[in-house]
C-alpha cells in the first residue's frame, strides 16, 4: 500500500496508458499486487471448508495448491 498510495512517480506512465488520474492507476497497481495473495487466500479457505466433508479431496486440493506455489518459486529463480 505504501508503494502506491500518494506516489506521483509513475505519474507520466499513468497518462499514457490513459488512466483518468494518477489515483486511479495506484490503484489498480495496488490491486494487481494484492490479487495472487487474495486469491490463494480464497483458495485455502475453500480447502478449510470442504475438509470437515472430503478430507481426501481437501488434501489433494492442498497438494496443487503447494505444488503450484513450488512451481512459481522455482520459475522466479
């Protein structure tokens, strides 16, 4: 939050890529960011609800999810 809130440095970028204000695009940068972290939030959530009914599917769900997370990791290196 702190890299966009305020931040007039993209200020140009913002303009060309036809943002109607510098707000608006740190805005959506911000959200950008936080998207992944939300989203695998939603996804451990939907896991915690389903393993009190499925515990063997919520364990294979969770096994994507990490091996997912291991796979970017390594990508990123």
């Amino acid at each position: 939050c702190k890299n966009y809130k305020g931040n007039t440095k993209e200020a140009d970028i913002a303009k060309v890529m036809g943002f109607e204000s510098n707000d608006e695009y740190n805005e959506i940068m911000f959200l950008r960011e936080i998207t992944h972290t939300v989203n695998a939030f939603n996804d451990m959530a939907d896991i915690v609800r389903l393993y009190s009914k499925k515990p063997e599917t919520a364990e294979q769900r969770l096994a994507n999810l990490l091996s997912e997370v291991m796979y970017e990791d390594s990508e990123s290196v």
